[in-house]
C-alpha cells in the first residue's frame, strides 16, 4: 500500500511539473502578471531540475526580483496564485 502511494505521488508530481513548463501554465498566468515572470519562473524549475537541486523559495524570490526587476510584492502574490507550497519539497 505504501509503496502506491509513493507512485501516486511522483506521478501528481511529475504531472504538476510537466503543466508548470507547459504553455497552457504560461498562458494561463501572462494577463494577470507579465509574460517575463512566468518564463523566469519557468526557467529557473527547468534548471533546478536539470542541475538535480531543490530551491530554496527566497532564493527563487531573489532571482525573480533581480534578473525580472519585479517588487517582492508581485512576486509574493505570484506565489500565493500558483500555490507554491503545492511544489515542496522541490521548492522549499
């Protein structure tokens, strides 16, 4: 029983990161906040998942306010919008 549900949560998993770097995520998110932030946040999943590395979220916060010049504020609304807990332990 355990081990279904381990398969059950990579596949959740596997399937929340395939729609975060989908163009339907993008698309879903641009008209509410800018089309640059979305891709930076895409860029960054993608390069943690490359590299093999977990995020750290202030990290990810400080990226996104340094390499897109958006307030804490944007970015912390962002967050709140895509539920960002919904990706720990990835993003932590």
């Amino acid at each position: 029983m355990y081990n279904d549900d381990i398969k059950i949560s990579l596949l959740e998993f596997y399937d929340l990161i395939e729609y975060t770097l989908s163009f339907k995520f993008r698309d879903n998110w641009r008209h509410l906040f800018s089309e640059r932030l979305v891709k930076l946040f895409q860029l960054k999943i993608l390069h943690s998942l490359k590299s093999s590395k977990p995020i750290k979220r202030d990290s990810l916060r400080n990226y996104l306010m340094s390499k897109g010049k958006y307030k804490k504020e944007v970015i912390d609304h962002f967050f709140e919008m895509i539920d960002l807990e919904l990706y720990r332990p990835f993003i932590y």
